[in-house]
C-alpha cells in the first residue's frame, strides 16, 4: 500500500475520496399555536464545515442525505460530479470521540473498502479530534494495522485491490 500526504485544496483525482462528519445536540424551540408556550426540543445537526462547499451543496441535493445522522460508524456514499465516489464517516459527537473509537472506526472503514477500489483520499482534516498529533497517529496505526496480514506460511497470499492511498490536509481560513 502506498500512502500520499497532499496538503493543497484541490480534490485530488482519485476513486474515492473519505470525510468524516460529526453531529452536535442543540436545543431547539418550538411553539405550540394551542398552549402558546415554547418548548425546548433537542436535535442532531451535522457538523460539516471542513467539507467542500460543492460538497456540501452536492450532499444536501441528495435525497437521501437527509436520513444520514452521522452516529458513530454510520457511512453514506455518493458519486461526485467528478465521477469518484465520496463516503461520509459519521464519528458522532465530536466531543466525545475518544482517539481509541476512531482508531477502530478507520479499521474497520479500511477493512470495509479496501478491496473495493484502488485508490482513495483520505481528508484529515476532519478526522482531527483535540489532539491533532494523537489524531494522525490513531488513524495511522489503524491503517497499517489493518493491511498487515502474516501470510508467510500460507501456499495462496491475500492480496488487496487498493494500490495508492493519499491523505489530504488542508487548513481553511475562517475569518
């Protein structure tokens, strides 16, 4: 497996390009027209503000993103108008994601596709949780662990379809 750091803010031409997406509890009032009282309401709404902006406007054109909660291990998955597929990852509340859970979960999201396609982007920069050194080392180690396989004894070698794995970095400016 070969593994790329790209650090500009084009997308890069690959099959599949991963995000994360994170979801936050907030309170919301509504009124009742008959009580005339306000109620508090809590809800999940998607943190999505390190994507794209023709991401974000592409996944809130589909349908079906509407369905997508972004719960810890939940995927979503659409074409790009580029053509590559995108997977969203849905890690949960941000603030609750311990770098162990995402260690896992980027386990398990690599062993899930990565006979499936030969090249992918991964963009860090919402996979990034408080500690951005422990961050980069959970997703590295579940990565690597996850593609070794000791197969010296065994007469037929596991082969895996995916050849080139970037990773993409970017900061935005949010002024």
């Amino acid at each position: 497996m070969e593994l790329k750091l790209a650090f500009d803010s084009k997308l890069p031409s690959t099959e599949v390009h991963l995000y994360s997406c994170f979801q936050k509890t907030q309170e919301v009032k509504t009124a009742k027209k008959s009580d005339k009282k306000n109620e508090t309401k809590t809800e999940k709404v998607l943190l999505h503000s390190h994507w794209p902006k023709d991401l974000i406007e592409e996944f809130e054109f589909s349908v079906a993103s509407k369905h997508f909660k972004a719960d810890l291990g939940e995927t979503f998955s659409f074409t790009h108008l580029n053509g590559s597929t995108v997977i969203i990852f849905g890690l949960g509340e941000k603030n609750k994601v311990t770098r162990e859970q995402l260690r896992k979960q980027m386990s398990s999201l690599y062993k899930a596709i990565h006979n499936k396609y030969e090249d992918m982007t991964l963009h860090l920069d919402g996979f990034l949780l408080k500690n951005s050194e422990d961050s980069i080392r959970a997703i590295s180690e579940a990565l690597l662990m996850s593609n070794y396989a000791f197969d010296r004894h065994l007469s037929v070698k596991r082969k895996t379809k995916l050849k080139s794995f970037e990773k993409s970095f970017e900061y935005f400016n949010k002024t």
